[in-house]
C-alpha cells in the first residue's frame, strides 16, 4: 500500500478537501442518472436531488429574497434572476439565434427560443401525457393538476402557479415598468407588451394563418382570427354573469 507524506498540515487539508470535493461531484453525477432525491421540503414534502435545490425552493415559502439589484433595489430569490434581471438594465443581449438572428439576454432562453424553429417539445406531463418546450412551462402545467399554488403576494396575499405571473402581478402594485423600448423608450411593465410594441416598429408579424395565410403581430388579434374560419363565438364574461344572475 503506497503510503502519502505532507511535509505540514496545511497540505493535508487542502488534500482533504480536494478530496471531498471530489467525493461529493461523484455522489452529484450518480443522481443525476438514478434519479435519487434524498432532500424534502419540510413544508410541502417535494423532493430535490441537491442541498442547493432545497434551499431555493424554501425561499418560495418564506419569501425571503436576499439577492438584491444595485440598479433599482429589486430583490430575487435566487441568483440566476437577479443576474438574468440585470440585462434589463444593460440592455445586453449576447446570445443570437442562428435561424431567425433574434438576440436574446440568457442562454436559456435563447435555446427554448430554438425549439419554436425546430418544434422540439421535450418535456411531457407524467398526469395527462401533453408535452412542452421547456421545464418551466411544465412544471406551471403540473400544478393545474395539483391545484397547487406555491407563490404568494407579499402585498395583497394573492397565490399564483408561477413565479412569473407573481411578478408580473407584483407591478400592478408597484407600478414598476422595467421594459424599456429601444427605439421610443416607452416603458412597459411587461416582456411581452414590449416585445408586442416593438413590432409596431420593425412591422415584424410572426404569426401566420394555416388557412388564409394572413400574418399578425401579436398572439390574441390571431386567435381571434381564426374563429373568423371555425365559427367559434367566444364567450362573453357579461353573458354568462346574466345567464347565472
């Protein structure tokens, strides 16, 4: 047996840690195949595969948020969203699409942007088998199953499914418009709205009809449309509070 000397303890606790560092990213990449889960929220019983995973998800149930903007003083659960946060300040879209050359902030983005050229939808629901483009969007799905919603308003106590429909709800209080249009400087408190807005400038229509091929700027004027074609009468919130009055 080949026996190790160090020359002082210094050199043996480096050796220790750099072995346990190595012992714990062995033990991390084993879960990742198996599946294993071994820590469970104690407050709602969901598993996670890694320490760090649990300690993000405790922060849904106490709203503590200790990541805080140096820009507009805004604070966020996790890291990655204040860092993803910051670029609407900066503007920085460093990643392109090398189909459409549309230029996104985040890589994540940028690769679930991706999947509406190829119309990969990777991720399926295990209850009714539908499947998504990205994890998000299925993990949001899941809880109409569940009926669970995890995010709470701290202003007016308000639950909602997803952490972005909460934030966008969180404007309505606070009046913040962080999205700043480029070309006119409107702000809007919305991505959508100002991605939206930002076609009454380029002229961009994205969405096309499968029937009469008429393109259309935005999402809910082509729905609309297309009932032209099926017939379909969308229902009014006024009828139906008549018909139940």
């Amino acid at each position: 047996m080949k026996t190790v000397s160090f020359t002082n303890s210094a050199q043996f606790f480096n050796e220790e840690n750099h072995l346990n560092h190595h012992s714990n990213r062995v033990e991390n990449n084993k879960r990742t195949h198996t599946g294993k889960k071994p820590y469970k929220c104690s407050v709602c019983s969901k598993d996670f595969s890694y320490l760090s995973n649990l300690s993000k998800h405790k922060r849904t149930h106490t709203g503590e948020k200790p990541y805080k903007c140096s820009e507009c003083f805004k604070d966020f659960g996790c890291l990655s969203n204040l860092n993803k946060h910051k670029q609407t300040h900066t503007g920085e879209k460093p990643h392109k699409c090398s189909v459409c050359f549309k230029e996104f902030s985040n890589l994540s983005n940028l690769n679930k942007h991706k999947r509406t050229h190829t119309g990969e939808k990777p991720y399926m629901c295990s209850v009714c088998s539908k499947d998504f483009r990205d994890l998000s969007t299925l993990n949001r799905h899941k809880r109409t199953h569940t009926g669970e919603k995890p995010y709470t308003c701290s202003v007016c106590s308000k639950d909602f499914r997803g952490l972005s429909t909460l934030n966008r709800h969180e404007r309505t209080h606070t009046g913040e418009k962080p999205y700043k249009c480029s070309m006119c400087f409107k702000d809007f408190s919305h991505s959508s709205a100002l991605n939206r807005h930002k076609r009454t400038h380029t002229g961009e229509k994205p969405y096309t009809c499968s029937v009469c091929s008429k393109d259309f700027r935005d999402l809910s004027t082509f729905n609309r449309h297309k009932r032209t074609h099926t017939g379909e009468k969308q229902q009014s919130v006024l009828c139906v509070v008549s018909f139940f009055s």
